[in-house]
C-alpha cells in the first residue's frame, strides 16, 4: 500500500459497490489533491458490513466543484480512505 501526502493528485474509483460506501457517486472517477491524511482507520464500507478489517490511511482530498458539478467557483473535500484512491497518472487538473 503506497501511502499519499498532501500535494499529491488523486483520481477516484469508478466501481459502484453494492452496499455502503463512502465514495459518493458525484466524486467517482473525479481528480483531487490531497490536503490532509487523518490518520488510519478500518474502511467504513466494509465496517458495514460486518467485517473485521485492519485500519488503512485516511485522506481528506479536495476536488474543484465545477469538476464534480460543472459549476462552481469553490472547492469540496471529501473524507476516503486509500482503497478510494488512485495516483492520477493522466496529470489532470
């Protein structure tokens, strides 16, 4: 598990579990920076669903409205753990 920092730009997963999950649906696929890690802790989707996982990093990553709406001078964060997560290596803004 390769651990991001803050500064490092982010893309979401698409996959749309069936369950719970913490990824909204307006973030999926969507390019983000990461502003803080919050510490580690059991995903939460899978917390759900009653399993016993080990703690996995926590981001808080910020993502530009008018990329997740079309619309919008500000920004939105959003609180994933790393399963989220991929590096965007399409170096989109």
């Amino acid at each position: 598990m390769t651990a991001y920092a803050p500064g490092d730009r982010v893309r979401t997963r698409t996959a749309d579990p069936a369950g719970h999950t913490r990824l909204p649906r307006y973030a999926r696929g969507a390019t983000g920076t990461v502003v803080q890690v919050a510490g580690s802790h059991p995903l939460a989707d899978d917390r759900a669903r009653g399993l016993d996982v080990p703690a996995q990093p926590v981001y808080h990553v910020r993502f530009a409205a008018r990329d997740l709406f079309g619309d919008g001078d500000h920004g939105v964060t959003v609180e994933l753990w790393h399963d989220h997560l991929d590096h965007d290596t399409e170096g989109r803004a």
